[in-house]
C-alpha cells in the first residue's frame, strides 16, 4: 500500500526524521535536518540549513531563516520570524566533558515577535509577544511584549507596534502605527494595543 503523500514540501537534499509532526503548506528548503520528537506547525517556511531538534515546537507560519538551529528547549509560537543565522543556547554553562542534557533550559519565543540576523539569545528567557530583537543582539533577560532590544547585551531602545514600526507616544501615552493606524498604550512600562 502506497503512502499518503506529505501535505508540506520538502527540497530533496533536506531529512526529516521520522516521529516529527509537520504542518500543512509548510516548506523545508535545502540541506535542514527536522529530528524527532519535533512539532511543525501550517504554513511554516524553514530556510537552508536549519536544524530544528526533537522536542522543539513551532507554531503556524514561523519564518526560519537560512542557518538557525533550534534547539531542544525552543518554543515559538504562531507568526515567529527567526533571521538568518541567529543563535539559540539551551545550556548555561556547557562543557564537552559533562553531559547537561537534563539540564536544558526553555526559551519562549511569543506570537508575532520577531528576531534579526545574528542575534544570539541565552537560554532561559521569554521573549515577549510582538518584541523586535535587532540584529547581532545579544538577549540576556526577558524582553517585554512590544519592546524594541539592540545591543551587547541587549537594551530596550523603546515599543514597536504589530506590523514593526518604532512606536512615539504623545503626552497621554499613546501612539499610532504609521502602518496600520491601530492605537497603542503604553501604562506603568507596558503596552497593550487599543481595542477601540
């Protein structure tokens, strides 16, 4: 009995393991390997040479740019971009000598948060909803909802809004995207965008 063909692409010099769950539409450009034990969601498009490890998760229409390994620990939720050659850890203090696969830590990756090419983040950390991590940024801490990082190590250099755009909050506090025109909040050094 023949097999179903796959409802997701995958160029011929890529592997996919088997045990590894992919999505609808996603596409698996050249030379990426997707282990075991992972979860792809719809739509995704995962670049040249990416790894992606067993246990990672994606969420619906994460971009991965070309050579990004995800590492075992890594959660992105829907709508994630992951620039090119950015880094994920997932161990705090490795040696070659000793085995810490136990000790791995999570790094969660928001809805819609973005993170520009060759950024590196340390592992144990959220990276907010919507966030924009600049390029060759170096995140040591958690990064808020909306935050806009650079740097070494990484500093808030203000909020952006959904579509990307630098946000400038008037004398109430609020701000519109020059983009969409949606309303943002920003309150006690958070933003929330307006539902009205």
């Amino acid at each position: 009995m023949s097999q179903p063909a796959p409802s997701y692409s995958a160029h011929e010099t890529a592997v996919i393991d088997e045990g590894c769950q992919i999505g609808e539409g996603t596409k698996i450009w050249h030379f990426s390997h997707i282990m075991p034990g992972c979860q792809i969601g719809k739509r995704c498009n995962i670049g040249q040479n990416v790894v992606i490890s067993p246990g990672v998760v994606l969420g619906e229409n994460v971009k991965i740019q070309n050579n990004v390994s995800v590492y075992t620990g890594v959660i992105c939720e829907d709508d994630v971009f992951l620039g090119p050659s950015m880094v994920f850890t997932n161990v705090l203090n490795p040696r070659s000598a000793i085995n810490r696969q136990g000790e791995y830590k999570q790094t969660l990756v928001q809805k819609g948060s973005s993170i520009g090419a060759n950024a590196t983040i340390v592992c144990g950390h959220t990276i907010g909803a919507y966030a924009l991590v600049g390029a060759g940024a170096v995140v040591t801490k958690d990064v808020a909802p909306y935050a806009l990082v650079y740097g070494n190590p990484s500093q808030q250099h203000g909020w952006v809004s959904e579509a990307g755009h630098k946000l400038s909050f008037d004398a109430q506090q609020e701000a519109i995207c020059p983009e969409t025109g949606e309303k943002y909040i920003l309150s006690n050094n958070s933003v929330t965008k307006s539902s009205i």
